[in-house]
C-alpha cells in the first residue's frame, strides 16, 4: 500500500514523513482558500528540492487554468502535481504535456453515483495518471476530517481506469479498515496525523504502519 502524507509547511514535517517512510509528500501551494496547511511557492520549491530519490514530491494545487498550473510547476520542479479543484479536459492535457505526472481530485458525495463517478474517471484516461478520490464537504476543498462512504469508493476502484488514491478523513484509527475495504493504489492524509495543527510524529508512524498492516 502506497502513503502520501500531505500538507507539509516545514523541513521538521518533511523529515517527520521521510523517517516514517512515507512514498510521498504533499505541498499544498498557493490555493484560493483558507486552509492551515498552505504554503508558498518559494517554500515549496525549497521542500521539494530536499525530497530524496525514489519519493515523490506532489505539489497540490488549485489554478486558475493551465498556463497558471504550469508556472507553478516550472517553479518547483515537482515529482508530480495533483489538481485539487475543476478544469476543462483540455486544460488538463496542457498541464500533462509537461511531463509531469498528473493527479486528479474527484470529490464523492454523500450521494454519490458511483457509474457517474466511473465515467469522470474514464474521461482522464490518457491525461491523468491517477484519481484521487476525497470527500465533498459543502464550503470545504479537503482537509476537513471527513471520511465518505467507503463502499462507493470500494465500486469506484473496481471499475476505474487507473490507479486510485482515496482520501479523507483517514487516521491512524480507521486505515486499516478503511484500506481493507476499498483496496486502493495508496491512501493520502493530512489533518488525520496532525495534533494541535502540527504533523505529530507517532500519528504518521502509526498511519504508514496500519495502512500497510493489510500487505502479505
């Protein structure tokens, strides 16, 4: 099972993940949003740039279309880019041909259909490399502590087309049962191994550990 911690602000975050042995990190950079975890491009290009080998470093971002999503990653020069809010698939193929590997946010509703959701997947196929499926909360972009149905999402990755990373609402608590129940390509938290707003070192160890608890 593959683990992104995400929402790293500080080298201590960084290396807090890194020790833990997490496959990936994530910076959330420059979004249009309120949210504690937010960085600037300049201290996410210097915390990418300190992300070892065989790590992947993903910028997490919100922009206004392609040309604006590019700039942001010829600024930092990352391992791969997750675009956490709605562009046209024409604009996601702009992106894409950078070279960079794309990351697609799909929100799943409390309603969710899951054909519906199959379909928004298919429809990136060619152009994202993997969906990341976190939970729609009205008013909120991620980070809320929120968990979907995890049976939708268990249908969604019987029937994607490419790998898919479920967030929201993980923890160290409910990973494993969480893991067990979709079988997802890797799983992503931020707020679920923070104390007090901080990313607390045992919460990240005991996440990694119990996400990969399922393995044989």
């Amino acid at each position: 099972m593959k683990v992104k911690i995400c929402g790293i602000k500080t080298e201590h975050d960084l290396g807090i993940a890194l020790k833990a042995g997490a496959d990936a990190v994530g910076f959330i950079t420059d979004v249009p949003v309120e949210t504690p975890r937010k960085i600037t491009l300049g201290a996410a290009a210097g915390l990418i740039s300190k992300v070892p080998l065989f790590v992947t470093s993903v910028l997490v971002i919100m922009p206004e279309n392609a040309d604006h999503a590019v700039r942001m990653i010829d600024a930092t020069n990352p391992g791969a880019v997750q675009v956490h809010n709605s562009l046209p698939v024409s604009e996601l193929k702009k992106i894409k041909n950078t070279g960079v590997k794309l990351i697609k946010t799909i929100l799943v509703p409390a309603n969710a259909n899951v054909m519906m959701l199959v379909k928004q997947i298919k429809e990136l196929q060619n152009i994202a490399d993997a969906v990341l499926l976190d939970t729609a909360t009205r008013g909120k972009t991620g980070g809320t502590g929120v968990t979907h149905n995890w049976e939708i999402s268990k249908e969604v990755v019987m029937h994607a087309v490419m790998p898919v990373i479920l967030a929201g609402g993980l923890n160290p608590d409910n990973i494993r049962d969480a893991a067990r129940t979709v079988r997802p390509y890797a799983v992503d938290t931020a707020s679920g191994v923070e104390t007090d707003g901080k990313k607390d070192e045992k919460k990240v160890i005991d996440f990694i550990n119990n996400a990969r608890k399922n393995e044989i």
